[in-house]
C-alpha cells in the first residue's frame, strides 16, 4: 500500500510539474519546455562501511534505466526537470569460489535542476544535480559457492531496505533536431549517484535473515551498506511549442 501511495504521489507532482511548464510555455514561445524520454546504463555497485568486506572484488555490474521526464525551463541558462526512472541497482562481489549478486530494481523520483551554458548553441553543455527519493520494486539475490551451490532469493523487505534517498551530479550535453516544423533536442549525459540510507533490512540488521549475506561471518550489524552508481544516458526531449499552430 506505501509503494501503491508513493507512486501515486510521484504522478500527481509531475502533473503539476506539466502544468507550470504549460504556463511557461504560453509566456514564451521560443521556450524548450516539454517532455521526453531517457534510456541507459547505470553501473551499479553498493558501498561497504566495514573493511571486513575488502577480501570481496567488485566487479562491473551493469543495470538498465528508463526513464521519462518534464522539462520546466524557468530562464534561459536555467531549468527544472521532474523524472522518474525505473533503475537497476545492486552488487556483484567475488571472493574464490564464492559470487554473489544483487540485482535490485528501484523506481526512482528524481528533481533535477539543470544549468545550462550555451543553451542557443549547436552544441549546449550543462551540468546538473538532483535529489533522488528510491523506492525498491523487486529483483534477485543470488549466492553462489563450492560448499553451496547456487541460491537465490527474491528482493524484498526481508533482505533490502525499501527505501533510500540519494543525490546524482553531472554533466550532458544537448543537440537540437529538427524534422520539418518539428522541433527536438538529444543529450547525452553521465552522472554519479550516491545513497545516505542503509540497505541492509530490519530483519538483516536484527540478524534475522542473513542467508544471503555475502559472509556468514560479517553480519548487516557491523557494517552499512550504501548505493552507488555511475549513470550513462541519451535522451529526447519535445517541447511543449513543437505542438502549437504554425503560421
């Protein structure tokens, strides 16, 4: 009932995110307000507080990202960009003959504020920062080793906290396309994105469900455990003026 209410909360925003843009746009014509659509790879990983985990390499985990977002241009170098994002996240860590993997997926609500550089050139870098609120949907955690096998266990509130709150930084840079009378804009941009909350479940740190936690030995109590993330995505946006009359 709290995700059905979260996500529900996350549209009714960007439809009031839609309407101010609206407004925007009516105030100016030539404004880049609008809509779009993003996809891309984040290469996830989750940060240990406690050195026991060292003995486990990281190795690369790639995850997929979608996304859809409004995009408010407030002045000419400045603009909001309301977003939520369906993300993988997650872990996957090597030690001998033991490998484990979390794959998580997360709905994410994201409010970026953009800075924008060159915004009526050909080429239009920018940077940009945003609160992210996560919210854990699903997955698999999978532990694998010689005295084991290969276990797996759905992701749920047993063993992954639902909820974190994170901040992404970065840098894009944006290209127009035209098509006729019809206007659009690409951008590709690469950010990293860090999370404050604690993964680890009540029921993890309670010591009640620790079957997959990567050693028996170390458990959620003497350590936290953070996302983190390297985000690559190309986008296109289509302003809200693409749709007007022309004369």
């Amino acid at each position: 009932m709290k995700k059905n209410i979260i996500i529900v909360a996350a549209f009714v925003l960007v439809a009031l995110c839609q309407l101010s843009c609206e407004k925007l746009v009516a105030q100016n014509s030539n404004n880049k307000s609008g809509f779009g659509f993003r996809v891309g790879r984040n290469h996830a990983d989750l940060n240990y507080s406690s050195g026991l985990y060292d003995m486990y390499t990281h190795k690369d985990h790639w995850q997929n990202q979608y996304g859809f977002f409004l995009n408010c241009q407030v002045s000419k170098h400045f603009a909001i960009r309301p977003e939520i994002d369906y993300i993988g996240r997650g872990v996957s860590l090597k030690f001998e003959d033991i490998t484990y993997k979390m794959d998580a997926k997360y709905v994410d609500l994201r409010l970026p504020f953009i800075l924008s550089f060159a915004p009526n050139s050909i080429i239009n870098p920018y940077i940009f920062v945003a609160p992210e609120f996560c919210l854990a949907r699903d997955g698999v955690i999978t532990y694998k080793s010689d005295q084991t096998g290969k276990i797996s266990s759905d992701i749920s509130d047993a063993n992954l906290s639902q909820y974190d709150v994170a901040v992404i930084g970065g840098l894009g840079i944006e290209f127009p396309l035209n098509i006729g009378q019809f206007h659009m804009s690409l951008a590709a941009e690469g950010g990293y994105s860090i999370g404050f909350f604690d993964t680890f479940s009540k029921d993890e740190i309670n010591c009640e469900s620790i079957l997959l936690n990567p050693s028996p030995y170390i458990l959620p109590p003497e350590s936290s455990r953070n996302n983190k993330g390297i985000e690559v995505v190309v986008s296109i946006s289509i302003p809200f003026s693409s749709f007007g009359s022309n004369d």
